[in-house]
C-alpha cells in the first residue's frame, strides 16, 4: 500500500465538500495549510489528525470504540488526538510485538518507533498509517472508521474486498481450516492437489471442500500456483463486524460439541463453580494471558502438520 498516497485521499474525503482554505481556517490555521498536506508537502502528525477529525466533527472516540469493538481502557485517561492518546493507541496495537519487530515489519527505524510508542515524538501522518498497519494488520478499519473509505480511491477496492471476506467468513466459517490445510507440509509434500484431500483431514465433505476453495481464489484469499493451493497474507479481522465473529465464534464451538458428542479425540473438559466476582476477573485474565501466549507458540511453530482449534470459553451464569 502507498500510504503517502492514502495519507493524501485520506485527508481529502476528510475536508469533504469544504475548500481547502476554509477547511484550514475551520481548524485554526492562518495559512492554507491543509494544501501542503494535500500536496504532501509536508505532512500533519498522528495527533493533528485525529485533531482534524475532530474538529470536522467526527466522533473520534466513537470511531475508535467501533474499530475495537469495545472501548479501550486508556481512552478513558486521554483524549485521542493528543500526543499521550496517539501513543496510548500505537502501544496497545503493538501488544507484545517487540518494537525491533514492529520497526522492521513497518520500514521505519527503531530509534523513531521507540519515540513514537514512548509519545517523545509524533509519526506523520504516512508513518502514523505505517505503523497502524505493522502492529494491527486492520489499517483499512481504522480509515473506515474515521472516514467514507468509498471516497477514498486507493481504498475503496481494498474495502470491498475485506468486506465480501468478512462476510463470506461468516457464510463459510470451514474456509478457516481449508487456508491452513494449505499450509500443512503433508499438503505441500503432495505432487499435485488432490480434491478431496483437506476434506478428508478436516472431516468435512468434498462438496464443502470445493466450495470453499472456490470462494478463497474469488476474494483472492488464495491462488492457484498450477500444481497447489497457496494461502495469501490476508488478514480478516471480525472486530469491525461482530455479528460475523458472533457467527464464527457459534460455528467452532457447534463443532466441538459435535466432537464431544461423537466421542472424537481431543482435550474437552469443564468445571462449573461458585467464585469470588474479582477471583472471577483474575481466571478470566488467565484464559486471555493463555490465548496470548498459544497464539505466539503458533506464529512460531513450523512446519505445519496438524490443523487445530482451541476453543476457550469462560462465562458466569448469571443473567
């Protein structure tokens, strides 16, 4: 993605129907500064966007709130479009990534990563979109949210793609263990695809199978290379639409209860207590340092022979 580029639709579908001039004054400049950032002249910082935004009337945390789908704790401590904010929301989208990792994935150096992160020093707003994308991998929802990504032609393609993705996730929830069937090195070792093969080692039909290859080429989620099929780096994230995760979320565990039922190998097991309201907080921080940590074993772990699913479920009774 050419984020300069973006940077620039980005700031244009913000000034919207206004001129350049009277958008500039709408946001307290003097000068007509809005054109030297629509010419990429010069840039305005992470903050001094969320800033315009604000002033153009967008509900800053709102739109953050729906990016996240639930409002993160430091927004409750700093408004978004301060420096301190702007910081606060880069070093809760790094999670546990190391800031040498983050820099590298985004090409920037460690030194301005650091800085950024640590709120010393502000990314332009290129940097700023940069860094969204190497720590989240969801830029697209962030613009979405703030803005029309429909006016935005650079983006408005790339939308429209994760939005049929979103939903056909939700539609075909089994496209999930087909892209990592993909991935397994049995898959690879085979000297041409064979249909019936992932259905075979995911306990689904062919018919299943075939349908969902068919939509993973369509959205591009993965190609054809003559011989196999190849997953693509395509990150589809749920958050922004959470019906489709609510969906997803119903299908894994309909599909461990039916293991259950069928007497299927595998680890199932459940403990129902009586329990303090804060012990109650301090197992559901377990469960969430558990995902974290299996999840950061699996980036790691290669190559691929088992496709799997963990479904961690932690819930009071209580209505």
């Amino acid at each position: 993605m050419q984020h300069e580029k973006v940077a620039r639709e980005f700031l244009v579908a913000l000034r919207a129907h206004r001129s350049q001039t009277a958008f500039s004054r709408w946001l307290g400049y003097r000068s007509n500064v809005v054109y030297t950032w629509e010419a990429g002249r010069r840039w305005p910082t992470g903050a001094e966007t969320l800033r315009a935004c604000h002033k153009a009337r967008v509900d800053v945390s709102a739109a953050l709130v729906r990016f996240y789908g639930h409002r993160p704790g430091w927004l409750d401590r700093h408004e978004p479009w301060t420096p301190e904010g702007v910081a606060c929301l880069l070093e809760d989208l790094r999670g546990r990534t190391s800031i040498t990792e983050l820099a590298e994935t985004a090409g920037i150096s460690r030194y301005s990563v650091s800085r950024w992160l640590s709120g010393h020093t502000q990314p332009r707003l290129p940097d700023f979109l940069r860094i969204v994308e190497a720590a989240s991998q969801r830029l697209l929802d962030l613009l979405a949210a703030l803005v029309d990504p429909m006016a935005m032609p650079t983006v408005a393609p790339l939308w429209e793609a994760l939005e049929r993705r979103r939903e056909g996730a939700g539609r075909m929830p089994w496209t999930q263990a087909v892209l990592r069937a993909m991935e397994l090195a049995s898959y690879r070792a085979l000297p041409a695809h064979e249909p019936g093969w992932m259905a075979a080692r995911l306990g689904i039909s062919e018919e299943e199978e075939a349908r969902c290859l068919a939509f993973l080429r369509a959205t591009r989620q993965a190609a054809w290379t003559g011989t196999h099929f190849e997953p693509a780096t395509v990150a589809v994230d749920t958050a922004a639409q959470p019906q489709v995760g609510q969906m997803l979320k119903a299908h894994w565990a309909q599909v461990g209860a039916d293991r259950v039922a069928a007497g299927a190998p595998g680890q199932f097991s459940y403990n129902v207590f009586g329990i303090r309201r804060d012990d109650f907080e301090r197992v559901r921080q377990m469960h969430l340092d558990y995902f974290r940590a299996m999840r950061a074993l699996v980036a790691e772990s290669e190559p691929a022979e088992v496709v799997a699913v963990v479904n961690v479920q932690l819930f009071s009774l209580e209505r």
